[in-house]
C-alpha cells in the first residue's frame, strides 16, 4: 500500500513537473539559413502557435546587429489552439564585410511570460564590390611639363558584372574613361590625368571615386602630388667694375662668356664681365658728355658777351 502511494505521488509530481516547464505557445521557422547581399532586404516567415488552454498574445522582436535593419510584427494573439505565420524582414547594412550572422527572434508570451528564441543565420556575400589599386599614390610634377598620367586599376571582385563610373574632386584632375563596365572577377586600368593651373606649387591632394551603377559598391582612392616650378629662374646683374667707362673695361680684357648653372630652387648671382659694356661706365659717360655741353655753352654764351661789349665801345 505505501510503495502503491509513493509511486501515485511519483506521477503526480512528474506531471505537474511537466506541465510548469512546457511552453505555452511553440514558434517554428520556416526557414533559419539565408544568403544575402549587403542593402538586400530578406524576409523569414516564423509560424507561431497557442498551446495555453486560453487565447493569449505572443510578443515578437528582432535582436540586431548594429547598423542592421528589420521589423517583426510585435504582437499575436491567437486563441487556444490557434497558429499564424508571421514574417520577419531583415537587411544587412550596404557596408557590412561578408561573413556570417545570428539574428534572434524572441518570442515571450503575455499570459504565462513564457520565452523562446530562435536564430536566424544570415550568410551575407561580397555581391558587388570595387576594389582600386596603384603602384605608388604619390608623384612630383613640373608645372611646365604638360599633362602628367597616373595608372589606377580597377577590380570588380563582386559575384556579378558591374558598370563603374569615375570621378575626381579636383577641376585639374580627369580620368581617362567615365566609366567602364567591368566584368565579374575581372580588372581593368584607367589614368588618372593631371594637369596643374599656373601659380599651383606644393602638395595637393586628388581624391578619385568608382561608384557601381548599378548598386551599393563604392570605393576611393588618394593620390598625392608635390608640383615644383622645374625650369623657373630669376636673373640677378650685378655689375663687376663700378664707374669703370666702357673703353677702358674693354681695354683691360678680353671678352669672355661663363655658362651659370643652377640647380632646381637655386639661386645664383650672375656678374656682368668688363669685356661687356658696364651699366655704371655707361651712365658716368653719358654724365660727362653733358658737362662738357654745358661747359662749351657757358664759354660760347662768355665770349658772345665779350663781342657785344667790343663793338659796343
């Protein structure tokens, strides 16, 4: 009789065991892998049941990764017995990396504060992508050598064919080619044109966008340029003898030319010889000259006066 009791007491318990860990509702996904391309929506359908003895409100939401998007109808009530499939919408960010994603559904009923939670997998795939790339970013360019090329190649390493279109922050700065449609897995070069205005010198930063056409794919690269004034120069004349006339510095020696070489932002003063006529002789002579004018007419106008006095005696 006592072991008869002990074993009725066993099951009771069992049951009421039983009964206080199940759930009182039950969410199955219809789907819980899904592959994606980054900025593509993508909905999943949960299917939601009421196993309570009574109708009751099933709470739903989305735990997403930062940048990520979605929406989850919050609320379901359901009667006693009753389902509902409910969709879910989930869209990775245009930014995100590839890789793979677990977004929860939570699921908490209202009556019984019953839980759940499913995972949704998410595989998000390198769909379009713009990859740019360059021997070298940085180049010195002379101002008077006309337009300068830099090579940019251009890989599109999404899963799809792609049109790519080029464009440059700078007015002096074009690319050769607008666009170019570039197949999936493929690359290809454009030139980067550079031709600097009058006046520009130093370091200047060009910034060269490719944008897909057709999607989210973006990409940009810097190029930097140091522009020098090459084949500029300025002339110092200093004059070699000052107050020496012209004949006596041709006298004194014979003419000769000295080729003055100068390195790129050197300055140099330049000396002008004796055999070649001196700037200061030039203007001592042109001095002298008028003196003696002056003094002839002094003696001209002297003896004029002279005349006069004569004859008038």
């Amino acid at each position: 009789m006592k072991k008869l009791f002990a074993l009725s007491f066993a099951l009771a318990l069992a049951v009421l065991v039983s009964n206080g860990s199940a759930s009182s509702f039950d969410v199955q996904l219809q789907t819980s892998e899904i592959s994606s391309c980054p900025c593509t929506p993508n909905a999943v359908r949960a299917d939601v049941q009421n196993l309570y003895k009574s109708a009751d409100t099933i709470r739903l939401s989305l735990d997403l990764p930062s940048g990520w998007s979605g929406f989850v109808q919050p609320d379901v009530t359901l009667g006693s017995g009753d389902s509902e499939s409910i969709p879910a919408y989930i869209t990775p960010p245009c930014c995100s990396e590839p890789g793979e994603y677990s977004i929860p559904l939570n699921a908490r009923s209202v009556t019984t504060g019953n839980e759940v939670s499913m995972a949704i997998n998410i595989e998000v795939m390198k769909c379009y992508f713009i990859s740019l790339d360059m021997d070298k970013t940085y180049t010195d360019i002379c101002q008077e050598s006309g337009e300068t090329a830099m090579d940019v190649r251009v890989k599109n390493e999404g899963k799809f064919d792609d049109k790519v279109a080029f464009s440059t922050d700078t007015p002096w700065a074009r690319v050769s080619d607008s666009s170019l449609a570039i197949p999936a897995g493929e690359e290809r070069t454009v030139s980067v044109l550079i031709d600097p205005p009058d006046g520009l010198h130093g370091l200047n930063a060009i910034k060269l966008t490719a944008k897909s056409e057709s999607s989210y794919a973006r990409a940009v690269q810097e190029i930097h340029t140091n522009i020098k004034d090459c084949y500029g120069f300025n002339a110092i004349l200093t004059p070699s003898e000052k107050g020496v006339p012209v004949a006596a510095a041709s006298a004194a020696q014979p003419s000769t030319a000295q080729p003055v070489s100068l390195s790129a932002g050197q300055a140099q003063p330049v000396s002008l010889s004796n055999a070649s006529p001196s700037v200061t002789g030039m203007a001592a002579s042109g001095l002298r000259s008028w003196e003696t004018i002056i003094v002839a007419l002094i003696i001209i106008v002297v003896i004029l006066i002279l005349i006069y006095l004569a004859v008038k005696k």
